[in-house]
C-alpha cells in the first residue's frame, strides 16, 4: 500500500534538487525540520461595489515538511484564499510564497501551472471532481495533463498502475470505473485525495474536506488524511471551521481579521 | 491528453451540442444535393446542347447564304485543318409549316426553324441521327419512310418511359391506312375535295379506331347543325387549299398508298402535346404536311412543297424539339433557288463544324475568324450560342450556394450559443482543472477541439446525408411523388427522365472543409472566454 506513495514521493524528491540551492538560505526550524511551504507578509482584498474590503492582512506562515497544519476560523476570514494564494491560483496584493527554497507566487503563468500540477496538491470541500470522468480518470487527470498526447501513451499503463494503487490505498480499489455522480460524498473526498498525491505532490493543500461530509465519513477522511501524513511523511496544509478536525493535526494556527494567530 | 478524452466525454454527454449542429448537417447535406443536381443538369444540357450544337458554327448574316461552302471548307481546311475533324453544309431558313388536323380538315399552321442537311454525308452527326425516333435510321438515316417499327417506348428513357401507343401504326402502314380512309371518304362523296387534296387530312386517333373515322364528319355537321356559316365555308377552304395540288394531279396520278414526298424530319414537339403524362400526336411520320419558306433573292418570294415525315427528332431539348424541321439539303437548295443554273454550285447559310476532340473551342474559333469578314459571315462556338443558358445555370448555382452558405453560417452562431452555454455550466470543471496545473492553452485546446469535433460529426453526418439522398434521389421523388399523389420531378415539364446529379468531389469536399472551418470559428470565442476563467472565481461558481 505505501509503495505506491513513496514511488511518487521518491520521483517528487529528485525534483526537488533544484530547490537544494536555496533552502538553505530559508533555514531550518528548530526541529530541524526543513520548512516546505512559507507565506511571508500575504495581503489580499476584494473590491465590492468599490469599496476595499480587507481579507488578509499580512499573513506569516511556516509550514515543515511533513508536518500537518490545520488553519481554523469562521466563515468568511479568509481560509480559503490564504490556501488559493499559497497554491498560486489567485495572486496576492502583497506578500511572498515560497515553496522549498523557491519564491513561487512570482513565477511566470506557465511554471506556477506546472508547479500547482506536479507540486501542490488540492482537495475541497465540495470534492471538485470532474463529472464527466470516471475516479481512475480523475485520478489520472492531473497526470494527463502534465503528459502530451504522445508521451501519454507511452506511460499510459505504468500512469494506471500507479493511479489503481493510489485508489487502492484511499479504499476506493473497486470503485475505479464508477463515476463521481455514482459515488457517495465520503467515496468522492477520497478519490479527490487519490488525485492530489497522484502526480506525488510535496503538500498537500486540504480545503474544509470534511466540510461536506457527515461526522462519521469526516472522520474516517480525517484518518486516511493524517496516516497519509504519518506513513508517508505527506505534508499538509488543512484549512477548518471544525476545531475538533483541527486537533487532529499537528499544530493548530487560526486566522483571525486576516492575521494568522497561534492557537 | 485530457483535452481530447474530455471533448471525447462532452461529445458523448452534450447532446444539445449535438442539437446545435444538426443545421450544419442539413446545410451541408443541402449543399451537396443542390450542387450535385445542378452540376448533373448543367452537366446534362451541355451535353444535349453540344450533341444538337456543332463545336463552331460559320453563318452568313443573310438569308440568302453564301456560294460555294466547299471553297469556304477548302480556306478552313488551310487555316486549321489541324483542329477539325469535318465540315458540314446546311441550309437554316424561317418557315411556316400547315398541316391538316381532324376530319374537318383544320389546318394548323406553325413557325419553324428549316434546316436542310446533307443526308448523303456518311458523317452527318452522329448526334443528329441519335435522337432520331427508328432504331434503323438511328443506325443509317434515309429520308425514305420506314415501313413501321418505330420506337414505342421512348428509347432514351431507360425503362422509365410512358408508352406512346400511336407510334406502333407509323409509317407505311399509317399512310396507306390514311389514304384508304380518305378514298373510302371520297367516294361517301361528302369529302371529295379534301380527299383529293391526298393532303394530311387525317384523325390519326380514328387511324386506330376506323369506326369513329367515317362518321366523324357527320356528326360534327349535325351537331353543329345551328351554326350555318361553317359547312358553308368549308368547301371554299378545302379548294383553296387543294389548288396547289392541281398540277401533281395533272401531270401524274400521286399515289399516296405507295408514294411519298419529299422526307422530312420533324422535332417532336410541333407534331406532339403532353396530356396527362402521355404524348398524343397530331401527327405521324407517314403523314404530309406543307412547308412555306422564302426563296434566296431580292425580294424573296414564298414557295411551298409537300413533304412527308418520315421520323421525329427528340432532343429533348424542348426548345429545338418544338421548332426544328430538317428536309434534304440539295431539295431545299432547288426549292430556294440556291443553284446556280450555269455552274451547278450551291449556296448554304451555314457551315457547321466538328472539331478533334480536345481542341481548344475559342482558339478555332478566332483563327476562323480571321478568314472571313465579319461584316458577312458570323463565327461562333455552340458555348457562344448558348451561353446565356449555360451562364444562368453557373449564375443560380453561385447563389443557392451562397444563401446555403449563410445557412451554415448561421448555425455557427447557433454553436457559438450553444458554446457559450457549455463553458458556463463547465465553469467549475474548468476552475478544477486549473487548479490542477491545466493552462490556458489547454483549456482552450478543449473546446476548440470540441468545436472540431461537432463540425467534424456535423458535416461528417452532412456528407453522408448528401451523398446518401444524391445517390438515391430519383427514388426518394418517386416515394414524395407517391406520398404526395403529385409528381415531384414531372418528366413533362423538365425533359428529363430522371433528376440528373453528378457528384463533384471537389465540391463536396469545400462544403465539409467550409462547414468544419465555421464550426471551429464558432468556437474561438467561447474557447477563449473559457481560457481567461479566473480559477478562483470559476472553482467558486455555483
């Protein structure tokens, strides 16, 4: 069950090399853990009907490889778009990512696309699959995407292996030919999750992923998230309203009036 | 990768997608059709109108023709004897042509085109003889009359020909039947000056029916008994008529039942009328009729002679089957005064010339050109001559394809709704697959290749929806025919047996590259409103 993982972690690592440069300028934590993902200074406000309306004031955050973070706060303060600017979907107003060693937010378009696909995965709360695809192609989704048509086909069984694997591993190893729409919640969150670790991503970036489901399916998810992270040392950044989810994780931040506050 | 399995998967789960392109299919289904049957009737009338029309045709401007084609034919021969394969001289000339109908003896009286040709010529066209009514004089035409064994079914419809009865009696037996019947009414006595004209004098449907033909005449004066004026008139008409007759009577007895005049050949037209889908015929070949036409010389005379049909000409063209009548050449020279006593040589009003095959038309036709002067002599190619027909044909065509055009054209905007539609409701899909690393280049790629896709199945299904009705359109307006109780394509009216179509496959080919490239254009605009999605805001959007 874990081969699979670290396989995909072990060819996510050899990628990193690039980054070895520059993390050590980034330090290391007192754990001596090195940091994975850093937020630094992140300021972000919408405009509604012309008027400015602050969401991120100035957001400091460290998170360490293989360390599983959970953010809480109310609706509305801003959990969400601290995770979209850290996975470099939105751009922020001020303020700096960086993700191991490298400064990403001010990547061109092209390489911040190709970062979020091989680097940073994502789950939502809504799952987010996409609807017209069975879970071995969602699974497979992210994959097609960093593949061209060619290069696709040439890996195409070693990518179905891989993807059957990842299936297997979040309890979905029969359900790989249904589609999302003849799934249950709980079956869908883990197919999302067998999506974001399927190109081997350095983080992983959770968004409420219990916030649909009911207590007992939450909790089942917020177990294969955290033996993710026990097993395969997956580092996890989870943004919450739900303080009990939260504890689970290993440190706690909340994010209150858009500065982030230890909790 | 995922482009092309999503498009895939959006073709396949999209059916008003499908829906938007049902008018490319139509529209490019029309196209083929329309094109494919107005290629096969233009296709159809050049040949017909080539086949009746030599290749270059050399005129006089006046009636009276020019002396001595051979000599014309020598100076060609010199000038571009390369190009021509041979040379005919014939004699065009307006004429009127009376014949006598029904047992009352109306005469009827019509403008014709005369033409005499040389019927000695072993080469005289091919394309003449074919349309010629007698499997024997399709083979080897004579102006004699045949004895009989003239088609019945129309031998250039396929199967498809309604029968014309009438022609089973044509020929001999037609005139001797004719003029016993007018020698039985002679000596009833009623008719003796009609009769003694041994004019065309005739009910050829009493021909069939013999009872009906005697008491025609009585019955008609008794039913016409309170109309005084007419029996009065008619023994002054009927001498008139016979007058001319007076000197064949007293030279030498004619003897209709074993004689005939001069041959003629007839279009199909002057001696037929369509009634409900039949050709009845006012005449047969076997009957006589008159011909008047001016004589060569200043100021022309009219002159007139009795000839005998002896076939009918069907070109179906119905412009030249109603108002052609060829006689032999070297009568029509005599009759006209075309010889000159002294010499012997005769003069024709035109030449008509066949060129090698694959001799450039315009080419000749300006080296002939050059020879004869133009204030005189008109050269002109059978393209020339009718080539506002074949220009109106080109012209339609141009535009049923541009309204066709603009058909499919508005189906592209029909897909460009639908498009837009789609990325809506794809809004989040698109939002998710951003934040899976997709750009915008490749969410682009999706829709324009799913634009491909719908132009490809639309025009794809188009095409084989063309080609299919193309391929089986007689059938399908035998079946609307049927359906309907009205003919959709009516012989009668079109000449035509069968709806002519001839697929063009370059054509077909513009058509589906055209409709491909609109729905693709259709397209581009959605594509790129899906592409500048912000992913936020799409993964947000309910």
């Amino acid at each position: 069950m874990s081969e699979a993982v670290r396989s995909t972690r072990s060819a996510a690592a050899s990628s990193h090399v690039e980054a070895a440069a520059s993390y050590r300028q980034t330090g290391r934590t007192a754990s001596g853990r090195r940091i994975q993902l850093e937020a630094r200074g992140l300021k972000k406000s919408y405009f509604k009907a012309g008027h400015e309306i602050p969401v991120l004031r100035g957001v400091n955050l460290t998170v360490q490889q293989g360390e599983f973070l959970a953010v809480i706060g109310q609706s509305g303060s801003g959990k969400s778009t601290l995770l979209h600017l850290l996975a470099t979907l939105d751009g922020a107003d001020a303020g700096e990512v960086w993700l191991d060693g490298m400064r990403i937010d001010n990547l061109p378009r092209r390489r911040r696309d190709a970062l979020r696909n091989r680097k940073l995965g994502m789950i939502f709360q809504f799952y987010h699959l996409l609807p017209e695809l069975t879970a071995l192609e969602n699974v497979l989704a992210p994959l097609m995407i960093a593949h061209g048509l060619w290069s696709w086909l040439r890996h195409r069984r070693s990518h179905v292996q891989n993807a059957r694997r990842l299936l297997e591993q979040v309890g979905l190893g029969q359900r790989w030919q249904h589609l999302p729409r003849e799934l249950s919640g709980g079956e869908m969150q883990r197919t999302a999750i067998a999506r974001a670790l399927a190109p081997g991503p350095a983080v992983l970036l959770a968004d409420e992923p219990t916030g649909n489901l009911d207590q007992h399916t939450g909790a089942e998810i917020m177990q294969l998230l955290r033996s993710l992270n026990r097993q395969h040392g997956l580092t996890i950044v989870m943004v919450t309203h739900d303080l009990a989810n939260a504890q689970q994780a290993h440190r706690v931040v909340r994010l209150v009036e858009g500065r982030i506050e230890s909790a | 990768m995922y482009k092309y399995l999503l498009c895939w998967r959006y073709l396949r789960s999209r059916y008003i997608a499908l829906a938007s392109i049902v008018s490319v299919t139509l529209g490019v289904a029309t196209m083929i059709v329309v094109n494919a049957v107005m290629a096969g009737f233009a296709r159809e009338m050049q040949q017909r109108l080539h086949n009746i029309l030599s290749d270059v045709v050399l005129e006089s401007h006046s009636l009276e023709g020019f002396r001595d084609p051979e000599w014309h034919m020598e100076l060609m021969q010199r000038a571009a004897g390369d190009d021509i394969e041979r040379m005919v001289a014939a004699v065009h000339v307006p004429a009127m042509l009376s014949f006598q109908y029904g047992g009352r003896g109306e005469w009827i009286t019509r403008p014709v085109t005369l033409i005499g040709i040389d019927d000695e010529a072993p080469e005289q066209a091919a394309e003449f003889r074919q349309y010629l009514q007698h499997p024997q004089n399709r083979k080897q035409f004579s102006f004699r009359l045949r004895d009989g064994g003239y088609d019945v079914y129309d031998h250039q419809a396929q199967d498809r020909g309604t029968p014309r009865p009438e022609m089973r009696h044509a020929g001999w037996t037609h005139r001797r039947r004719m003029a016993e019947l007018r020698r039985a009414a002679a000596q009833f006595g009623r008719q003796s000056p009609d009769a003694s004209s041994q004019q065309g004098a005739h009910d050829h449907r009493a021909a069939e029916d013999e009872q009906s033909s005697t008491p025609s005449v009585p019955d008609d004066a008794e039913l016409r008994g309170g109309d005084t004026a007419r029996p009065a008139q008619r023994p002054s008409r009927a001498a008139r008529s016979a007058d001319p007759f007076a000197r064949g009577g007293t030279e030498r007895r004619f003897d209709p039942r074993t004689e005939q005049h001069t041959g003629l050949v007839m279009g199909i037209g002057l001696a037929s009328f369509r009634l409900e889908g039949t050709d009845r015929f006012l005449l047969l070949p076997g009957d006589d009729v008159r011909l008047t036409f001016p004589t060569a010389g200043t100021p022309p005379r009219a002159v007139d002679d009795t000839f005998t049909i002896v076939d009918f000409y069907e070109s179906k063209m119905s412009e030249y089957d109603s108002s052609l009548v060829f006689v032999p050449l070297r009568r029509l020279q005599e009759l006209r005064g075309m010889i000159e006593p002294e010499t012997g040589i005769g003069y024709v009003t035109s030449i008509q010339i066949k060129l090698k095959p694959g001799r450039e038309l315009n080419q000749v036709r300006d080296k002939l050109r050059a020879l004869f002067p133009p204030q005189l002599y008109s050269v002109s190619t059978w393209r020339d001559k009718q080539g506002a027909l074949l220009a109106a044909v080109h012209m339609e065509t141009a535009i049923l394809n541009v309204l066709l055009f603009l058909i499919i054209a508005v189906a592209g905007f029909g897909i460009l709704a639908i498009f837009f539609m789609i990325v809506v409701e794809k809004t989040r899909d698109i939002g998710i697959l951003k934040s899976l690393g997709a750009g915008g280049r490749g969410i682009m790629g999706i829709f324009l290749f799913y634009g491909l896709l719908l132009g490809l199945v639309g025009s794809g299904a188009g095409m084989v929806l063309g080609l299919a009705f193309t391929q089986n359109i007689n059938a399908i307006a035998d079946a609307l025919g049927r359906l309907t109780g009205r003919p959709v394509f009516d012989p009668d009216i079109y000449y035509f047996y069968e709806i002519p179509a001839l697929i063009e496959w370059p054509t077909v080919t513009w058509i589906v590259l055209g409709a491909l490239g609109i729905a693709a254009l259709a397209s581009v605009l959605p594509a790129r409103r899906a592409a500048r999605l912000h992913p936020v805001e799409a993964l947000r959007y309910e």
